[in-house]
C-alpha cells in the first residue's frame, strides 16, 4: 500500500472528514504549506531537514524498525512505569505525541508520530535530537510552524518526516494512512513492511483520554478514539485494544 494506490487506510481519512464536518481543502492548504517551507536546502536553516536528509531518516527509521525483534507502539492512555519490564535487547518504540514522556530512559525510541499537540513532552524529545514524523492537518497550521520555528535553535534538532492526509501526492511528504496519531504511527509501520506478529500497543484503549494526550476536548477525543479503533481492526490488532 502506497501513496498512489487505492488504498483504505487512506481512504478513511475521507470518512474521518466528512463525521467531523471538516473540510478537505484545510488539509490541503497545511500541507501544501508544510511541503513549500521544507523545499529548500536549509528549511528554518536546518540542512537536516532538506528532502534528500528527510528521506534518508526515513530510511534510517525502516531498516531499525525491520532489524527490531519487537515494536511497541506507545499510546497516550499508557500507564506510568507500564513499559519499565519491556525494555531490552532488539525492543523498539514508537510513542504516539506526547506518550513519549511515559518511555523509561533506557528504552530505544524508534521515532515519534505527532501532530504538534504533545505539550511539553515533545518538545524534549526534539531537543534530545529524536526522530519525529511531523503531521500537517487542517488545525494545525499555526502549530506545526510555531514548533519547527522552535526546534530549529535546538543545538540537536530532531529528524524530521513529513507526513499529511490528504488525497494527492506532496514530493517529500506521505500520507501513509490512518488519522489520530496512535493510528497512523501503526499505519506507517504496516506500509514500511513491519512484521505485525512482533507489534504490540500499549495505552490504546477506547473507554477514556489518556494521561499524555495534549490538548483536547474529552467528548470529541472520544469520538476520535472510535475511529483509531476502526483502522485498528483493519490492520488486524483489534485484540490488543484496552
């Protein structure tokens, strides 16, 4: 599944869309905004952040991913100390947003998926230089520049991946499918050829908002979590829904 197939992790988005009342041309105009800051050699005057640097992090990120014995996807829901007994040898993570901050300090942080909303959390996981893949959406315009502006005087900024939701092709960005951030991190992992006999989710669950979610309205973050699980289900691990 790819960027230009038909493919139903993508097509959801649109389904996403249409429950909330959002419109696509918001997504498109964030995106469209996102790709145009990151074209030249030296985004924010960071040369870590051309095309050719993102997509080599991006690469960076698949061979550890498919090297990895076990991925451990990290959602906002997770417990404190939850994830103290899985750390070890050849166990990577991937942290939805600001679930980053439940990860121990020993654990190997595979990347970040985030939309820009995991205050404060994020923030130091790219001042710590970690990979991040940057989500652009509708809402989010303002946020996404006010945070890449700030990272961009960190003395490490962190990698960064471009990632959008909208139907076309934007060079240097993806839209591997999927909507709230646990899901789409799961999303990436599928298209990158991760081996979902060895993923396990932990703090994704649907009865509530969970500790490390950013900014939110409860009622709608619900509504959100309902369609994480649907894409979820698609993928195959509904079973490992709290």
């Amino acid at each position: 599944m790819g960027d230009v197939e038909h493919n139903p992790l993508i097509a959801i988005q649109d389904d996403v869309r249409t429950h909330f009342g959002w419109n696509l041309q918001d997504d498109v105009d964030s995106a469209k905004s996102f790709q145009q800051a990151f074209e030249n050699n030296v985004p924010f005057g960071v040369s870590k952040w051309n095309t050719d640097e993102r997509n080599q992090a991006l690469g960076n990120l698949q061979i550890k991913l498919l090297k990895a014995n076990a991925v451990i996807f990290v959602g906002a829901a997770v417990n404190e100390n939850e994830l103290d007994e899985m750390v070890g040898e050849g166990v990577v993570f991937i942290a939805a947003d600001g679930a980053v901050g439940a990860l121990p300090e020993d654990a190997e942080l595979a990347c970040i998926v985030s939309d820009f909303d995991g205050t404060p959390h994020l923030e130091q996981a790219a001042k710590n230089g970690a990979t991040i893949i940057a989500h652009a959406h509708g809402d989010n315009l303002a946020a996404w520049n006010d945070c890449v502006e700030s990272w961009s005087h960190f003395a490490n900024p962190p990698s960064l991946i471009l990632s959008h939701q909208t139907p076309h092709l934007y060079h240097g960005m993806h839209n591997w499918g999927g909507f709230t951030d646990g899901d789409r991190a799961l999303c990436m992992a599928y298209t990158l050829g991760v081996n979902f006999d060895d993923v396990y989710l932990v703090g994704y669950t649907l009865s509530r908002v969970g500790q490390w979610s950013g900014r939110t309205v409860v009622s709608k973050k619900l509504e959100k979590l309902q369609w994480m699980a649907t894409v979820v289900q698609m993928l195959g691990l509904e079973q490992q829904l709290d």
